[in-house]
C-alpha cells in the first residue's frame, strides 16, 4: 500500500471511530433525559432505581444528570477533536495531527476506563462499554494503518512532479 493510500484509509478507519464515539455521547446525552436507568446499561445502583433515589433527594439526582451532561459533551468534543486531527491532518500526512489525535482519546480512555473494574456498580457490558471498545478498535485500527502510511518517506517535489 502506497503512503498516500495508507493516509487516506487510516484516517477514514480513524473517522469512523471518532464517529461511533460521537453516537455514542449523543445516546448519552438523550438517556440523561429520557432513561430510567443511572446511564447507558446500569439500570440500578445495588438495587437502587433513579426513582427511589429522587425521592430520597432529588439534588441527588439532578448532580447525577449533570454529570452525565457533562461527559456526554466531554465524549463529543473527543470525539469530534479527533475526528477533525484525522481527517485535516492526519489525511495530510502531519505527524503532530497523528500524535495529538492518538493522544486525545488514550488520555479520555485511561481516565475513565479503570474505575469500571473496581466493582463499585453492576453494569451491561454490552451496551456500558462495548460501543467505546469498538470504537477505540477501529480508530487504534486507523491510527496504525496511518502510522504505517506516516513512517514511508514522503515523496520529494522532483518525484511527486513525474
């Protein structure tokens, strides 16, 4: 596979993951309103429903919302930043876009991935963490396909005019 054509699938496979992160923020954003559940696949706190919560405080409840405002706009603007590196720079052959758009989304992921194993709620896999991992799959799959294309040597200006 030629640089240019390494570039341009890479930062298309890299696009596309970025876009399955942007759905994912947008359902999260819509369930903050409309769920009964706490978030996307965690329909109770150890037995706990968002009802009974309200009704202990509702305070509770409205923070919890916000929260979950708050990353879904967090996941959003990732997602778009990235997206944006990988199709404007990326695309282009710019090393710096390349490690800024693999750099984004690892910092979002380190972040908020760890505290998902530590046992402290009940969660669907599937539908909490699985549209993230496919995302970040074929996005890393992107950004290696890029990287391949990156590591060729540019063509000089004598070659690219034959």
């Amino acid at each position: 596979m030629s640089r240019q054509q390494s570039l341009q699938r890479g930062s298309a496979l890299m696009v596309l993951g970025a876009l399955i992160f942007l759905a994912y923020a947008v359902v999260f954003f819509f369930l903050a309103f409309s769920s009964s559940g706490f978030e996307i696949g965690v329909a109770t706190l150890n037995g706990v429903t968002t009802q009974q919560l309200n009704g202990i405080n509702p305070a509770i409840m409205g923070y919890i919302t916000h929260l979950h405002l708050a990353t879904a706009g967090f996941i959003a603007a990732t997602a778009i930043a990235a997206g944006g590196l990988a199709w404007y720079g990326v695309r282009d052959g710019l090393w710096w876009a390349w490690i800024t758009a693999v750099i984004v989304p690892v910092v979002g992921l380190a972040v908020a991935l760890p505290m998902h194993y530590q046992g402290h709620f009940n969660y669907d896999w599937v539908s909490h963490l699985g549209p993230i991992y496919v995302g970040t799959i074929v996005y890393v799959a992107g950004a290696v396909v890029a990287l391949l294309g990156l590591s060729q040597a540019a063509p000089s200006a004598a070659q690219a005019a034959h």
